[in-house]
C-alpha cells in the first residue's frame, strides 16, 4: 500500500463518495494497492476503513485445510472494516485486490468520534453487512441448484455480470467443473448468458 500525495485526486473521490456521510470526517487519505496485494488478513487488526473508488477486491475466507471460500467481489463504492468497526475483530476475512485498486482510507482512531455520530455513514455500514452477509447466505444454500446460484453470482456478485475465469467460478459454487460446464452450455442454449471467450461469458439480461 502507498498513499497518493495529490489532494486534487483525493478531493474529486471525496465528492464522488460523500453522499455516505452527513459531514466530512476528519482524517481522510487516498491509498493505492497493487494487483494480489491483500487489503486485510485475520493476521493482522484491520484499524481503519477503505472506500473502493477504482478497481476490484475479492473477499474470501480460508478453511482449516487451507481451501478459499470466497465471499463477494465488491468495487467502486464498497466499503471494508464495517465488521471490525462494529466490533467483530475476530472474523477471520481476508481481503485481495484483483485488480489495482484505489481507496479512500479513514483511520478508525482519529475519527471515531465523528463516524459514530453520522446517523448517514451508520446506514451505510448496515447496508454494506448486510450485502456481505446476503451473498455468503445465499450461495450457501443448499436446496438451491447449481443454475439458481450461478444466475444469482452474475446478477448480484459479478460487478460486471460476467465469468472471466471458470477457475474462479468454481470456487465461489463449491461444484465441479464438469457440473459447472453442463449448467453453463445449458443456460447459453437458453440464451441467459453468452460465451463471450475461452472461458468467459456474459448474463445476457
């Protein structure tokens, strides 16, 4: 992580994100990580927030035999620490950018006092847990089939609506490949998705 020392960038992100807040916190940064760097690990106290502004980040857990088990892919406009913030310091999350990534980044310490009175930013770390929550929930579901949480990743999960990498795909489904790639061809015979590539394709609603 390096911190971007342009308070032009850092003011235009502010202005695309203060809609989330009632009054500008006081200690606000602008921080840059680089594809496959983490952004948080249970190894480590997550003591301040980061806003998304550009780029992707994968959040994922990891099982005692070292499986993934991914959570969400989140972007512009999410927001990591809500579940430290409200006190759940032992989750053990790990977040990673997939892309380069761009944050606006507010110390936890410093601004405290401000954040836990914005009834505005209160809100939106609700809304932000209850998302993360949602999508862990419901491709949990086992009476769901493997179609209805393939249609419910591409529509709700994939910020892009698309499957770039079955490799990926398969991880967040918890199937195999030969499952995965019968419910594939079967919903672009439908004409739900399209195979826009090797191993990519697109929701078509």
């Amino acid at each position: 992580m390096r911190e971007i020392q342009d308070s032009g960038k850092l003011e235009s992100f502010w202005q695309e994100q203060r809609v989330h807040f009632s009054q500008r916190p006081p200690v606000i940064k602008l921080v840059e990580f680089e594809k496959g760097e983490p952004l948080h690990s249970p190894l480590y106290s997550l003591c301040q927030f980061y806003i998304i502004v550009n780029g992707h980040v994968s959040i994922y857990t990891l099982n005692e035999g070292g499986e993934i088990r991914y959570i969400s892919q989140v972007g512009c406009g999410s927001l990591l620490g809500d579940m430290e913030f409200s006190g759940a310091d032992k989750q053990a999350l790990y977040a990673e950018a997939e892309s380069a990534v761009l944050c606006l980044l507010l110390p936890f310490r410093e601004n405290q006092s401000a954040l836990e009175q914005d009834p505005v930013f209160l809100r939106f770390v609700l809304s932000q847990l209850a998302k993360k929550l949602s999508f862990s929930t419901v491709l949990d579901i086992s009476a769901q089939t493997l179609e209805e949480k393939l249609l419910f990743l591409l529509r709700n999960l994939q910020l892009d609506h698309e499957i770039s990498s079955v490799n990926h795909a398969l991880q967040l489904l918890h199937c195999s490949r030969r499952q995965l790639q019968r419910v594939l061809k079967k919903l672009c015979d439908e004409g739900l998705l399209r195979k826009t590539g090797r191993g990519h394709y697109r929701l078509n609603e």
